[in-house]
C-alpha cells in the first residue's frame, strides 16, 4: 500500500461538505434563498455579552429579535417600493431582501435583560452576565 498524503485531508474535506449538507437540508425553506447573513461583531467584558450587526436599508420595526436555543435570532427584511405614474404609463417595482443571523449565547448570558438599540444600519445588542454564584458546596464529613 503506497502512502497518499492527501487521502487524510480528501476524507476530512468529504466529511466537511456531508455536514454542510445535513445543515442545509435541516434549514427551513422561510430562509432558504431568501435571507442573506450580515456581518456581525461579537465580544464582552466582564459584565456584559454585546453583537453589532449591521443591516443596511433595514427600518426599526422590520427587525425583530427572539430569544431561543441558547441564543439570539435576528430577522430583518428590507421592503422597497417604486411607483411611477406618468400620463398613459404605470410603473411599479417591489423588492424584498431579507438578513437572518442565529448567535449563540454562553450559559451565564441574562437574555431577559437584554437591551438593543438600531442606528444607521447597526443594530447594538448588549446582554448582561449572570452574577457569578458563590460555590454553595459544602465538606461532608464521614463518621
């Protein structure tokens, strides 16, 4: 048997696309050619999570944020509309563009006291961290 030096990286790249594959199939069709993923920043401190998301022609109200799984989903759909009326003529365009992003959260996120707010294109998400709890262990002797 003659050592291949790509068999090792062909095998990892097959395994690569089959889980691509299982994520698109379990991908709803709502999202599925419709929505694109907008560039999002991701860090903390050590008192909170926060996310900039950026979501250019989007308006407040066509953005909404779920909290669920263990993380934030956000779902924003730009809606444009072009109406022209000269005389003898009627021109009507629409077009709808979608944005979906799932991030996901450690466990100490406190998503109930989550704020966000939305400027320019950005949406601004900051999530608090739990307090840490103390350790409530305690020795048990033996007898």
């Amino acid at each position: 048997m003659v050592w291949d030096p790509f068999e090792n990286m062909r095998r990892m790249m097959r395994r690569m696309f089959a889980d691509f594959e299982d994520f698109d199939r379990s991908f709803s069709e709502e999202f599925r050619g419709e929505f694109r993923t907008p560039l999002a920043d991701l860090w903390e401190d050590e008192q909170n999570y926060y996310a900039s998301v950026e979501l250019p022609g989007v308006s407040k109200e066509d953005i909404e944020i779920r909290a669920k799984d263990n993380g934030l989903e956000i779902k924003a759909v730009r809606k444009e509309k072009h109406e022209e009326k000269k005389r003898g003529l009627y021109h009507l365009e629409r077009s709808y563009a979608g944005f979906y992003k799932f991030i996901s959260l450690p466990s100490d996120a406190d998503i109930k006291k989550a704020e966000a707010s939305y400027k320019n294109g950005v949406l601004e998400i900051k999530i608090p961290k739990l307090a840490k709890s103390e350790d409530k262990s305690k020795r048990i002797e033996i007898k």
